[in-house]
C-alpha cells in the first residue's frame, strides 16, 4: 500500500466524514450526539494540521477515526486514494497501524511502568520488522538520539518514574517514530508537561515533520501551540470544521465568528492571570440551523434554519452563511 510521494503529496484524507454517538439524556432519553459532521480533512507529507476547538467539539473522535480506533458511520477514508474503511473493513491492517502512529496525552499512562525504555522501543521494531533481534537494540539507541535524549546509553535501561515528563514524552515519541510513520497524531502532546518545557517537546515535532516529512495531526485546545507548529489551523465546532486555512491567516484574520470569539477568549485569558474556563456547552444535539447561532454576534435570519455547507472563500473552507455558498471557478 505504501507507494513513493514526495513533500507536499497528500497522504490521508478523511472524506466527507460523519459520526454522532447515542448519549443518554436526563429522563432516560436518549438522542443522538453529533461528533464529526461532514468533515474534509487532508494530511500531506512533511505538514503539520492543527485541530482546535474548545472540549467536547470532536477533535479526539476525529483522531480516533484517523487512527482506526473508531469507525465513521459515513465518509472515507482515504490513504494514496484508496478507502481504507472499505479495503481493511474488519479494522486496520498492521500496516496501517505502522503508518499511522500516535502519541498521547499522558506520556506516564501511556509508557508501562515495569518496563525499561529499550523494550519500548524494541518491541515495536520486532513486531512490525524495522529491525533483527541483533540490531534492535543499536537501533532503539539511534531513536534516543533522534528525540534528543542523550547519552543515550544513560536512558536506554531507565524505567518511566526515572524520566521526567518531558523525557517520557520523549520517549513515547520515538516509539512512535520506530516504525517509521507517515502520519503522527498527537492529542494533545504537552497539556501535561510543564509550561517551562512545553515549547522544547513542540520543537522536536516540528524538526521531526521538516527531516522526516511526517505528515503530523496535532490535536490541542491551545493556540499558542498552533501558531508555533502548524502550517494549517482546522477550527472545529460541534463536530463540524467551521473554519480551515493556512495559520497565519486563520490566527491574523479570523473569518468565522467562532474563531473570532475563540481568539477573543485567548487574548483576555493572556491579559489575566486566570486560567481560561471553557464556556459550558450544551451538547451537540442534532438540531436545525448552524448550531453556532446562539452564540453567533453576527447571526442572521438564514442561521436559525440552515446549517451553512462548507465552502471556499479566499483559500479557506468556512462554515458560516457570511461568505457565499457557491465559489467562483478557480477558488481554492
Ligand atoms: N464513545 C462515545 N460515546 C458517546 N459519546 C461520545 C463518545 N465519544 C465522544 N462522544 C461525544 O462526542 C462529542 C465529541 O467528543 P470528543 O471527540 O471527545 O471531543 P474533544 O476531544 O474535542 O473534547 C462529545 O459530545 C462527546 O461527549
Ligand atoms: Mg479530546
């Protein structure tokens, strides 16, 4: 399935893509929860794609069908143009798996505290054949180097409680990277590392995408993260990505009126010393209309009875009756 493409190439995309999940409601009733609803999502080689939005509205559900971990109820999803849902349709081969890697939030949880570092990193190199029994270990050696956990020979034998967060997460990162992927997800990668080393761990990823052209997903409720690491922002609001362009125009120039009021929230959070405390939001119940209206400063009378379509306009995608519905030819 791996075929050669170089920078730029897309490498997954998640076509039209939706999920909704059955909540129960108080009384006992249940309804049904939009978590991903008609989602474009392209990953290219050597491209980092942040997903932003406040909790609950998808990222994670998003991540998880990236992953395989959780399957779409409609949508494809697609790897060199081929849909995998309907080509591996019991779940994901393990050369998805390969290509598809993950590293989580909680880089203690995600470690297993009994073992020492090289059997982190051997087992992978085993299981999916990136090396022999014999050169494994010098391998999973040359992967400490590569996270920049040196000397290497130091922390090759040390348990996780001998690592300090940022060093743990160190390591889950190149486990993932053992089976040369080409695509890495991370949720939320430094929300549990201090402040003090969150930028270190965001450089490593960034060098990590340019050298090995990794297409990265990075899943973060944090815009400072990705104004630091993205080519891309993806605004996502109740399932539905209400906003899609290049950082530096999203964070610049925000069109939707979500990312406005998120960009909004941000600046007042940097102007006061407390922690931003996201707005309770009412679920994401199957609904008319834009499910942003309530909210919306600049709502409109079409808003209350249509959920506005994707559409382009001046190279994003926007989700919001503001911007025209049909694009004119030649519109990214
Ligand atoms: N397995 C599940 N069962 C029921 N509801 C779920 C499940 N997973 C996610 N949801 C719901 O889907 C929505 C999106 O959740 P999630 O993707 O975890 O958001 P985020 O990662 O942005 O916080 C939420 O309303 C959540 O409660
Ligand atoms: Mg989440």
């Amino acid at each position: 399935m791996s075929q050669p493409s170089g920078p730029g190439d897309p490498v997954l995309h998640l076509r039209r893509v939706r999920k909704s999940f059955r909540s129960s409601g108080s009384g006992g009733s249940a309804r049904r929860v939009v978590a991903a609803e008609d989602v474009d999502l392209v990953l290219r080689r050597g491209e980092a794609v942040a997903l932003v939005g406040e909790s609950g509205s998808g990222k994670s559900t998003l991540a998880r069908i990236v992953l395989r971990l959780e399957r779409p109820d409609a949508g494809e999803l697609l790897v060199d143009g081929v849909d995998m849902l309907r080509r591996e349709p019991r779940g994901a081969s393990l050369e998805y798996r390969r290509r598809v890697q993950m590293v989580f939030q909680d880089p203690f949880g995600s470690l297993n505290p009994v073992h020492d570092v090289a059997h982190h990193l051997v087992r992978p190199l085993l299981r999916h054949r990136r090396a022999t029994r014999a050169d494994a270990p010098k391998q999973a050696l040359e992967l400490l180097r590569t996270v920049g956990l040196e000397p290497a020979e130091e922390f090759i034998h040390r348990r996780p409680y001998e690592l300090s967060g940022g060093q743990r997460q160190r390591v889950a990162i190149a486990r993932a990277l053992a089976v040369e992927p080409d695509v890495l997800v991370a949720d939320e990668p430094t929300s549990m590392l201090d402040v003090s080393i969150r930028l270190d761990i965001l450089g490593l990823f960034d060098r990590l995408k340019r050298e090995r052209q990794l297409a990265l997903l990075l899943i973060t409720h944090d815009l400072a993260s990705a104004r630091y690491l993205a080519d891309r922002v993806l605004v996502l609001f109740q399932g539905r990505i209400v906003e899609d362009g290049a950082t530096h125009d999203v964070i610049e120039r925000p069109a939707h009126p979500y990312t406005r009021a998120l960009l909004a929230a941000i600046a007042d959070q940097e102007a006061s010393p407390h922690p931003l405390v996201a707005p309770k939001l009412s679920p994401a119940v199957l609904s008319e209309g834009c499910p942003f209206r309530s909210r919306c400063a600049d709502a409109m009378e079409i808003c209350a009875h249509s959920d506005p379509a994707p559409r382009a306009h001046e190279g994003r995608r926007l989700r919001c009756h503001l911007y025209p519905a049909a694009a004119p030819a030649g519109v990214a």
